[in-house]
C-alpha cells in the first residue's frame, strides 16, 4: 500500500510503528560501525533516566534529538539527516537499550540502524535483502531481549529479528495468518513479561480486533493471547483508527486514537468490548490530529499532533491526566525544524 499525500490517508504513513525506549546503556560513539547488543533490559519498566527524546521527522526527512524536558521553540541537539542517511519518509523509529536507533522509510522494505551517539549526516547499517521479506514496514520495536520487532502491514506479518542482526539476515520467528488477527500491523509495545501488542491499521479488513497480543515466544499462524476492543472499533473500548501503542511501567496499555482525538489508557490485564480506565479528550489538550505516542521512564505522555488548526507539536502529559486535561509541557515553533514529527522514543 503506497500512502497518497492527502488529508485523509496521510495519518496511516504517520501512525506507523512507535516504541519506547529500553534503559539507557553504554552507547557506542557516533560513526562506530560495530553496535553494542551485549546487555538488555526492559522497556520504560527499567528505565531510570531519560536524557534525549528522539522523533522520526517524516516530511522533512531526519531523526531529531532533543534534551529531556525540551518545551517551547526549542532546536534539537540532534539531527541525522542528509543523502547518507537514506531518509526519505521516515515514519518508524525505535531505540535500543545502548542508544542505537532504528528507523524506516514510510512503507519501506529496510530498516536503517544508526549506531548510538549519531548526529549528521551519518551512513547506517541496513537490514534488508532477500533474506528479509518486507514490503511494507510500518512499525519497530525492541523487547527486552533487544530482539527487533518489524510490522509489515503489506503482509499482515510481523518479523522478528535477533538482537544486532543488520545486512541481509532472515528473520528468526515471524507472526503471520489467519489465526493471528494481524491485520494492516502498525504499532507494537511491549509489557513487562515481554508480551507483544500490536495494533491494527484502520484501512485493514476491519474484520479483526483494533489491539492483538502474542506470548514472547509467538511463531507462525498462532492465535493471539489476547485481544482489545471489537472489530471495525468503537464499542465500548472506543477504539477507533489506533494506529501508535505504549506500554507504561505499571503495563497501563495507551492507544492514540486519530478518528476520536483521543488518547485511551487501559488496565493491564483489559480484554474484549471493555471501557477504558481514562481518556484524555478535550479542548484543553491542544489535540487535532493525533498522530502517535510514547511513555518516558517517569511515565509522561507524549502525544504527536499533526498541523491541521495549530503547528506541530508534541503535547507532553502528566502519567496521571485524565478527561480534559492541558499539557503540562507543549514542543512546538519553527526552531524544533518539525514537519510531521512521529514516534517518541526515548535514551
């Protein structure tokens, strides 16, 4: 599926696959052409610190870093961009345990994996060829094992590949088939056992659930170990184009919901055509088009807004905001160079 530029069908390039970040560990100096996968651990669960916040640029093509606690007109410290990079759309990103990012292109068949510490115009290792049966990535995620999770919604099929696989490496598990309700995968997240949420693409056959989960150790056509929301959405999960997923420390499950302006937060534990436990909606929130979402180790909410009526922005939440709540910090002026800012990940 190759995303056409309009009002409508830009939200599925923009929602794709976002993920927390795991703890910061011993990144590897910017240009290293070796990458550090000796030590994983979980994701915001483990996290004590939080010292950059990283967003895919997917209209003006880069991954930006900004300091923690970044608000107002702020100009990132970091910015990977340039021919060398291979950014075209950049609209997946994820971080790995030691600093090193991954990214693809809108609908690509590559990963690009950024050794930690990159600023620049820096040239990545890439997964792909043969060996890696892509043809539309969407979503990637690290667990805690730091194996890489990769959403094909052209497929219906997550990929899984180990730890610190690059070059032309197959995948060591994939979840594909009719039993899996994989349908048009977008975004993933990952709870403190390890278990896999996957989101469903709104433009899928609609005839699966909006949230599937799979075990750690998921293979083949196998059946999820559960599911949230019913098919087609709304119900009373409410859930309703849930392209971005985040997982926080307490496994509250968070879904951005583009349709409803919406962020939903459910229990862990939540199954089926259940309420949610809070909602953050209103003309307080700053949201008009929600585009993905992330969760920093302290538990903030942090909400892409797509310019429609206002500019870019990232709309950082309290863990604990509810109903029609304001952000309590708001990333946002011409000086963050933003152009449809995606996926929040953090290291």
């Amino acid at each position: 599926m190759n995303h056409v530029r309009n009002a409508t069908l830009v939200l599925v390039a923009a929602l794709a696959g976002c993920s927390s970040s795991a703890t910061p560990g011993n990144g590897l100096p910017a240009g290293n052409a070796e990458l550090d996968h000796t030590r994983y651990v979980a994701g915001p669960a483990a996290q004590k610190t939080v010292q950059t916040l990283y967003l895919a640029n997917r209209d003006s093509p880069a991954i930006l870093g900004f300091p923690a606690n970044s608000e107002g007109n702020t100009k990132p410290s970091i910015s990977i961009s340039g021919s060398n990079t291979l950014l075209e759309e950049p609209d997946a990103l994820a971080v790995d345990a030691h600093g090193n990012i991954y990214t693809a292109n809108d609908g690509g068949q590559e990963i690009y994996i950024f050794p930690a510490g990159s600023n620049g115009n820096v040239t990545p290792k890439v997964l792909g060829g043969s060996n890696v049966p892509l043809t539309a990535t969407e979503g990637i995620a690290i667990d805690r094992n730091g194996e890489i999770y990769v959403s094909d919604y052209g497929a219906n099929q997550i990929l899984i590949f180990a730890a610190g696989a690059s070059g032309n490496t197959a995948p060591i598990r994939t979840i594909s088939g009719a039993n899996t309700g994989v349908d048009e995968p977008l975004g993933m997240a990952f709870d403190s056992a390890n278990d896999l949420y996957v989101s469903n693409g709104y433009y899928g056959s609609r005839d699966n659930p909006p949230i599937v989960e799979f075990s750690p150790t998921a293979n083949g056509d196998v059946k999820p170990i559960g599911t949230l929301g019913i098919p087609g959405g709304g119900g009373k999960a409410t859930l309703d184009g849930q392209f971005s997923i985040a997982v926080n420390a307490k496994d509250d499950i968070i879904v951005g919901n583009t349709h409803t302006g919406a962020v939903d937060i459910f229990k862990h534990g939540a199954r089926g055509n259940v309420k949610p436990d809070a909602i953050i909606t209103g003309s307080n929130t700053g949201f008009d088009d929600i585009t993905s979402l992330g969760i920093d180790a302290k538990g903030f909410i942090y909400v892409t807004n797509y310019a429609g009526t206002s500019p870019d922005a990232v709309l950082v939440f309290s863990p604990s905001a509810k109903g029609n709540a304001a952000p309590v910090r708001v990333l946002s002026g011409t000086k963050t160079t933003f152009s449809e800012p995606l996926c929040p990940s953090f290291f």
